[in-house]
C-alpha cells in the first residue's frame, strides 16, 4: 500500500501531535501553579505606605494590642484602621519632629485622612466579617501571621477560596481560647486536636453550616 504522507510530512504531524499533547498537559498545570503563586495571590506582597509604619516595632517591641490600633476588631466586619489622634497619642511626644512622621502630623493638622494602601485584599464578591472571626476563636495570627515580626506589613497568607475552605471545613485546628486571642506567640498546652474539638463546642461552630456559599458570597 502506497504511503499517504511521505516522511517529512509525518515527520511534522507527529510533532504536532506531541506537541497538542504536551500543551494539553503542561498548560493546566502552568495555570493552576500560576493561579496559586504568590504573583496572583498577593501573598508576600508589601505595598509601600505613606509612613513606613513597623509592627515589629509597635507590636513586638512596644507592646501595643491590635485592639489598640483595629478598634472595630470585635465589633465590626472591618477591622478599621487608627485615626491620626491615635498615633498622636504617643507621637505627639514620641518623635515627635521625625520628618518620617510628618504625614502623620500634616493629617492631624488638616484633619485629611492617611490614605494608607490595602495589604490583604479579597474580591469584591467575598465577604469576611472580622468580628465574627475574633468573636470564635480565630486569632488574629491565624490569617495575618507574625505581625511583630514584620517592620513591614506584608500579605502572610494566599487568602484563596482554596485556603479559606480548608479552615472552615476543619476549624478546629486553628482555634484559640478569647484570652488568646491577639497573642502572637500562643501556644496551646494539651493536644491542638483536643482542644480545638472542645473549643468548637465552647463557641457553637457548627463546620457542615460553614462551606455553604451564602457564609462568604452574599
């Protein structure tokens, strides 16, 4: 029977083929190692701010609360950001003439807000209510890491569907008795396992009612 292709041309064909086929292959994969990479996720990511404000120094070192700073922490979906009379408070005596502070200074003199750029940022169509976070068990380092080892803010966590779920699906793990709530160094006694099971009790989390879409998208 006489060849339909001559060999070149099957030559280029087969190389096609294997080629379609690594593409088929090799690009879901690219994606999705893409789609989780810290260049799409903003994990790491440390946007510049109008004052280089440290956690490391105001957290680790001095001591401050988050509460401190994130009033509406407990009490609100945002954790709120201070108003310049907060930082007045200390720096009205405290550095007072650092030129580093002076946006700080210019913004309580004006009454104009410090427009402070967002670090972790979640899309528009999510809904994340802190209060109900910090009123359950959740700490603060859970989703925002070591922040008093940070002299810049950065994004600890990938803060993807994927990371979320993992916790809601098994809260347990990451759960904190209230007075531990804001530490940065916690570390639970007896067995995690145990204790996160009795916390689940303590705080009536009920993890079936929390992969239900309406929890996150509303």
């Amino acid at each position: 029977m006489a060849q339909v292709f001559s060999q070149p041309a099957s030559q280029i064909i087969g190389l096609v083929l294997w080629g379609l086929l690594v593409l088929i292959l090799v690009v879901p994969i690219g994606w999705t190692a893409f789609d989780h990479s810290p260049w799409n996720t903003g994990q790491f990511a440390m946007p510049a701010q109008p004052v280089p404000f440290s956690h490391a120094h105001h957290v680790g070192e001095v001591g401050l609360s988050c509460q401190y700073c994130h009033q509406g922490v407990m009490t609100s979906a945002s954790a709120g950001l201070p108003s310049t009379e907060v930082c007045m408070t200390c720096h009205s005596q405290i550095l007072k003439d650092a030129p580093i502070l002076e946006p700080i200074r210019a913004s309580f003199r004006t009454g104009k807000p410090v427009v402070w750029q967002r670090v972790n940022k979640l899309p528009d169509y999510v809904y994340f209510n802190h209060a109900a976070h910090v009123n359950n068990g959740v700490g603060c380092v859970t989703c925002h890491g070591r922040v008093d080892d940070m002299p810049l803010m950065q994004q600890a966590a990938p803060l993807t569907m994927q990371w979320c779920l993992n916790c809601h699906r098994d809260p347990a793990p990451n759960l904190r008795p209230a007075q531990a709530e804001f530490s940065m160094d916690w570390q639970p006694a007896d067995d995690p396992r145990k204790l996160g099971v009795a916390l689940l009790a303590h705080y009536h989390i009920h993890p079936e009612t929390l992969t239900d879409c309406y929890v996150c998208h509303r």
